[in-house]
C-alpha cells in the first residue's frame, strides 16, 4: 500500500512508474484504509489524479467516487488557505510596508505545481524581521485576527515584545480560520540562517492580482530537505514537492549543492535526494540496497513514522540531538552541546503565560525568573498530589 502511494508522490509518472502502480492496485485488498492513509499523509488530491487518469481495473467504482469527493473538498480549503494568505498580504504586509517572504504551503503550490489547489495546505508560513513583529502583530489583532498561540496574546505592544522574546514562532488566525506561523528566524537557534540575508535574497511571484514574495528554488529546496528531515518525512506531499522543484525550470543542482555548502547541510541533502530517488524507483527493493547508511537510516525512520503515525514520530523525536536535526549526522558537536545547554536552561525562562497571568512594567519583569520556578513547583506538587 506504501509502495503505490509513495511512486503516486509526484506530479508526473514516467511509462515505468505508471506500469508498476498499475501492477501495485491490483495488490490492494483494503481501498478504504488507502484512502485513510493518503489523507492522512496530505496527498489525497494527486493520488486521486493520477488513478483517475490511470484507471486501474482493481480499483472499485465506489472508491474513485469516494477519492473524487474527499478530493474536491481538500481542494476548497487549500485554495481556501491561498484566499486566506493574498488577504494578508492586502490587509497587513503591504500597508504596513513589512518585508516578508512566505515559505511552504500556497505559495510553494503556486510557483512549482500545475494545479495548485492540489497541494494541501494546512496553514501559512510568513518570515519578517524581528523588529517588525509587534507592528504587524498588533495590526493583525486589531484587524479581526485571533491569537492561537499563545492563546491569550493581545494587541499590547509590551504584550507583544514580552512575547516575541519567549517565542520565536507566534501564531495567529485569519478572520477565514486559516492559521498563519509567523517566524522572525527559520531555525529555533538562529545559527543556520540570517533572516535579513534570506529576506534581502526574496523573490517576487505573481499570482493573479497579488505578488507574493518567496526564497529562490535552491534556497528552498535545501530548506525543504533540513525541514522534512527534522520530522523524517512523515508526510507524503513533502515528496510532491521535492519532486516538483526538481522538475522546475528553475531548478539548479549545482546551486542546491553550493547552498547545502553553505549552509552546512550538504549531508542532510544529499540523503533527502537519496530518499526521493528510492520512493521513486519502481523496483523499491533493489534501490534501497543501494542506500548509503545515512540514506538508509532517513528511509528506515520515514517508514517507521508513515506507519506509526503521531506517535512513532514523537518517539523518534525524543532522541534527536538537537531540536533542528533529527540524527548526529547532520549535525557537529559543538552545535549539539549548545542546544543541550538552551534546553537545561528553557524550564527556568518565563513564557507568556507568566505574563499574561499578572502583567508587568518591563523593569519589573525580572520578577517572573523567581515567580516561575514558583509556580512551576507549585503545579508539580499539586500534580503529584491529585495522582496519589
């Protein structure tokens, strides 16, 4: 069943590919746990393309009827979500003059897919600059916008600073429902990229009346490959996606490796290319004795969290060796025990909840490092004492 979808994980099949998911179809005993597990890896939609176009005899009228429906309706709420991310670019980013870049989701179906209403879209991606957030922060929470997380921000400027220094990702709804992730930086350490580099490298995409900005396919694409091994491919439509940058006239390998260099990344991209050319491969088995350890060790884990789900993903998460990357390889020494020391040290810090909780001046702050600890505590003694 894995197999099928992961050769349908691609915006086009080659006459090989397209033989062997033919062959694939005739194996499915159970078309409706195919359909779960496609929607549960977001790629329900170009599933259903290329099986509606390849007709397979083993697969039953009723299923194609069900993958048509499930189909039309994913595409609603991602071109729902593309809605959702022009609006804020007419109603916040471009008012307020704030340099941006969007990153996955609508925006990366816009430039690389033929359809882009089949690449399913959760929520948005949005970089600015750190000292842009509160401006865009409080216009957005004054404009119909809804915190989600924190859950109980609000359109207070000290608020907001108090906020954005605890956490580097704040989300917020659309008046549509569509959560927006609003980064300052792309990694949690700030050690792999500058976001004043990334955002002075944007480039613009026209999409219909609205240009969006967006970084350049091999910046992307190496993002893409640090990103979805950070969660070890778990979900389907990630592939769709390296594949449909490498098909894109825009694509440039030399310049993917060179940014990988750069960015010291070279082995996390390497094994991801490993990764898409294995699920590719019509005979899965005889490519895969062909994987380096690292590439075998990135298939191994892709395959444990596609058939685990959330849970063998989170287990897997639990050993990582720094919250960016998820083996040693990836990654050195030094910038392990850095991220060793900020994890010892992030149960002391104060969140947001400190604040909101009982606001205070900004040079009466340093009170919620001593009431932190206290409440924590607290919480855990209360805690212990409900269990037993």
């Amino acid at each position: 069943m894995l197999r099928l979808l992961f050769l349908l994980a691609r915006l086009e099949l080659t006459e090989e590919q397209e033989r062997q998911a033919v062959a694939l179809c005739s194996a499915i005993d159970d078309w409706a746990e195919l359909v779960r597990l496609a929607q549960d890896t977001y790629l329900l939609p170009i599933a259903y393309r290329h099986l509606d176009r390849l007709a397979p005899p083993a697969l039953p009228p009723h299923t194609m009827a069900q993958l048509r429906g499930e189909s039309l309706l994913l595409v609603a709420d991602n071109l729902q979500v593309a809605a959702e991310q022009k609006r804020l670019v007419h109603e916040l980013l471009d008012p307020l003059q704030v340099p941006y870049l969007f990153f996955k989701g609508p925006a990366l179906a816009a430039r690389y897919y033929d359809a882009p209403g089949l690449r399913c879209c959760g929520d948005i991606d949005l970089l600015i600059p750190r000292d842009r957030l509160v401006d865009l922060l409080a216009r957005a929470l004054q404009s119909g916008y809804q915190p989600s997380e924190p859950p109980l921000l609000t359109a207070d400027r000290t608020a907001l600073e108090f906020a954005i220094d605890r956490k580097p990702i704040i989300n917020i709804v659309t008046p549509g429902g569509v959560e927006v992730e609003v980064h300052c930086q792309l990694d949690k350490q700030a050690a792999l990229y500058d976001t004043e580099a990334l955002l002075a490298a944007r480039e613009p995409l026209q999409v219909g009346d609205t240009i969006l900005h967006v970084m350049p396919t091999h910046e992307l694409f190496v993002y893409l490959c640090l990103h979805n091994t950070r969660h070890y491919w778990s979900h389907l439509h990630w592939l769709v996606d390296l594949d449909a940058l490498q098909h894109h006239p825009d694509f440039d390998l030399s310049a993917v490796h060179a940014c990988a260099r750069q960015r010291g990344l070279t082995a996390t991209v390497d094994a991801s290319l490993e990764l898409s050319a294995l699920l590719a491969s019509p005979d899965l088995d005889a490519a895969a004795k062909e994987l380096s350890k690292r590439g075998h060790a990135l298939y191994q884990a892709c395959l444990a969290t596609l058939q685990g789900g959330l849970e063998a993903e989170l287990a897997l998460r639990r050993k990582r060796p720094a919250p960016e990357f998820a083996f040693h390889w990836q990654t050195t020494m030094r910038y392990r025990i850095a991220s060793r020391l900020r994890r010892w040290v992030q149960p002391f810090r104060p969140s947001y909840f400190d604040y909101a909780s009982r606001p205070l001046p900004p040079s009466w702050q340093w009170l919620y490092y001593v009431t932190h600890p206290c409440r924590k505590l607290r919480n855990l003694i209360l805690s212990r004492r409900s269990r037993s």
